[in-house]
C-alpha cells in the first residue's frame, strides 16, 4: 500500500465520543492511523460517558487543546447528557452538532479527510455542512442506523421526528464521499436507503486487544462455588432488553442450582434490573460493577460462557453488538441471542450456540446446553472464535481495510483538482 507518510495527509477525526471514555475506535485508532503517515486531530467533546457527568479534570469550556499519547485532541462545548430523556439526548447531540461545525468551518485548519465516528447523524452532519464551505472530503463510519436506533432504544416516539430524522439520515448519505458499514446487513440497508453500492465498505469492529490474564487467577467477586458462569458484560440499556436474560435465569435455576449468571457494566437499565432480580428472588443472579476494559479480559477468562443479547427487531438483525468481538477474542463459547448477522458470524465461526432474541426458554435451553457440554469441547469453540477473530475481525485487519479507504478519497480528491 501506498506509504502516506510523506504527504502528511491531514485528517481530521470527528466524534463525539472520544478516551478517556469507552469507545471502540478512539485514541488506539487514531494512533494507528498517525502511524501510518495521517496528520491526525481529533475534534470530539467533553468526556461524560456513560454517565453523563463530566470526568474529573475536565470543565466544560468552549474550547479545549490537549494532547493524548501524541495525538492533538480539541474537545468542544458539548452539552452533557446519557440519560433516558430523549430531549436531554438531543440537546448533547445538536450541541455537538452547532459547536463541531464552526470548528470545522472557522477554527480547524484546512484537512484533506473528514472521517466522522459516532454519533452518525449529528457529527456526520456538523461535516457534510462544513463541507459546503471548505469541500474537505468525508468518510462516514455509521455505527447505529438512525432513526431505527432512535424507536428501538425507544428514545423518540415520534414518527414525524423519525421521519425527519430520515430524510436527513438520506442527504447525508449522498453527501459524504465513502460510507463504512459494521456488518454486511447495514451495508444493504443503507444501500436500499439510496447510498451508492460503491462506497459502501463492511469493516468489522473490533475488540480490545488486551492480552489475555497471565495466571488463571479469578476475580475476587466472582463465587469459588459457581459450577458454571453465564456472563453479560456490556451496557445495560433498554436496546439489551436484559428482563428477558433474568428470567432466563429462572428457568435454569428450576434445572441447575450450580449456574450462576453475572452481569458486569452499567447502564440505565441497572437499577431496574437488580430490583426485577431481587422481587422476583433470583439468587442465582449476581452484578458486578463496571470495570475499565483492560480489566474486562480476566472475567472472561474466569466465565464458561460470554451472552449476548439484543431485543427482537428488523434493526438488531443487521447489527453485531461490539461485544461480539471481544468474547471472540476472549477464547470463551459465545450465546449469541440476537437475529441476523451476529448470529451468523458465532456460526460461521463455529465459536458457540445461538437462541432466539426475548425468548426465555430459549436462552435457558442454550445455557444448559452449553453446562452439560464436555469442557473440552466448549474450550474448542473458544478456540474457534479465537481464531476466526485473528483471521477476519482484528484491529490490524481493520486498519489496513481502513486506510485503504482513506487513500482512495485522498487520490480522488487529487484527481478532482
């Protein structure tokens, strides 16, 4: 591949989410892309995630410049906000929006790419505006399809919102110059939804690549006792409907005393979960506090099988839920209940079993299933998903995908000039 190094090809990397909060592609990604010959800045705002209030050492102010590891980051004012009111949500997100285009308008010196990360829609918007006055070109990296996202998660009720939410959702994508895609269903949504075959490309997330714990010591908080560990980890939203997973519980314990489920994360849905858990008297449901991602391999190590679970709709077909990935690497049988595309890569992958999304039964069935099972052989579909990751899913295979991209729009805009 063609080295950018001499060219110093300036990119502006656009998200609102950026370190120290979670978030897949953020300083990991950006150093790889300076790495490889990219003049990077980093344009994001305050950090809040996911909680909503403004880390410790930060105050929201018009501007910020720091830098992180060597790479430029210039936080914007950003209203903060991660709570279930739709109107506080939106409010972070126009806010982004208004603060990240006159960045990009009047303050960001002059970039040869604007590659726009999460939230799609605002932040790919602040860009496409931009774009009118500076014609910088634009990679879209689209994680969550809008308005579908917006009436899973249940944050906006309204159609006529969804609606303009849509045909905005539409002009982007005939703005922005390549569109990449998490999984081969968003790429066919989003083709359906008028974006040009052409310049939409399928990069998969990956995970965070921490090596694996040296010893097989196991977390303090998990039970000596547990003959078999069912763990979620991950965000605990309405999108997870996780109701489902704890009546699941249920119906194991009528079976097993010795399976234990351990729900390890955050989110708005916590606190509702664990009062469900505790009037319905499920002992043998167990959570866990949120624990930094460089943490998160020793409790998959300690668990004998990583859950995943989304809610039944036409959207989460087409989605494969970042923590896919990293119970992939994590070398542990994956339960995949979600439709689609996430459950055909567990297949494909051989790495695990699949149930049917808000179906307690089947979840159930699947975990007893899995804790009947020769260790030997749930170790071989660990080994499996360990290695299908190495092949098609990893960060190396991703960035390569990804500044193949890159140097193509950089070679079109040359050519247009």
């Amino acid at each position: 591949m063609e080295a950018l190094s001499e060219k110093h090809s300036r990119l502006i990397f656009l998200s609102q989410l950026f370190d120290p909060e979670p978030t897949f592609k953020g300083l990991s990604f950006a150093k790889a892309l300076a790495a490889r010959g990219f003049d990077v800045e980093v344009v994001t705002g305050f950090p809040n995630f996911p909680g909503g209030k403004v880390y410790d050492g930060y105050r929201i102010a018009p501007l910020r410049r720091e830098t992180l590891d060597g790479i430029a980051v210039t936080r914007l004012a950003t209203y903060p906000s991660h709570d279930s009111s739709a109107t506080r949500r939106a409010l972070s997100y126009a806010s982004f929006f208004l603060s990240a285009l006159v960045y990009l308008c009047f303050g960001a010196r002059r970039a040869d790419i604007v590659y726009v990360y999460y939230p799609s829609l605002t932040a790919g918007l602040a860009a496409a505006c931009a774009k009118l006055f500076r014609g910088t070109p634009i990679v879209l990296d689209i994680q969550d399809i809008w308005p579908d996202s917006l009436d899973a998660t249940g944050m906006i009720e309204s159609k006529r919102v969804r609606r303009i939410v849509g045909y905005l959702c539409k002009v982007l994508y005939r703005r922005v110059d390549h569109i990449v895609a998490l999984s081969p269903g968003f790429r066919n949504l989003l083709i359906e939804r008028g974006a040009a075959p052409d310049k939409v490309s399928v990069i998969y997330n990956w995970a965070e690549e921490t090596p694996p714990p040296a010893s097989s010591v196991v977390p303090p908080v998990f039970d000596a006792a547990d003959r078999f560990r069912v763990l979620f980890a991950g965000n605990m939203g309405r999108a997870q409907g996780l109701t489902v997973v704890l009546d699941a519980a249920r119906e194991v314990a009528k079976r097993r005393s010795d399976i234990v489920f351990y729900f390890l994360g955050a989110g708005i849905e916590l606190d509702a979960l664990k009062r469900y858990a505790e009037v319905n008297a499920l002992g043998n449901v167990r959570f866990l506090p949120h624990v930094p991602l460089a943490e998160v391999q020793a409790y998959f190590a300690a668990a004998d099988c990583l859950l995943v679970h989304l809610k039944k709709t036409p959207l989460f077909a087409v989605t494969i839920p970042s923590k896919t990935q990293a119970y992939l690497f994590g070398g542990k049988p994956v339960l995949m209940a979600v439709e689609g595309d996430a459950s055909d890569l567990i297949v494909q992958a051989a790495a695990g079993l699949v149930a049917r999304p808000e179906d307690a039964q089947s979840i159930a069935s699947a975990v007893l299933e899995l804790a009947d099972m020769a260790p030997e052989r749930r170790a071989e579909m660990g080994e499996n998903g360990r290695r299908f990751y190495a092949s098609r899913l990893s960060f190396a295979h991703a960035l390569d995908e990804s500044e193949r991209i890159l140097v193509a729009r950089r070679r079109h805009r040359r050519g247009g000039r």
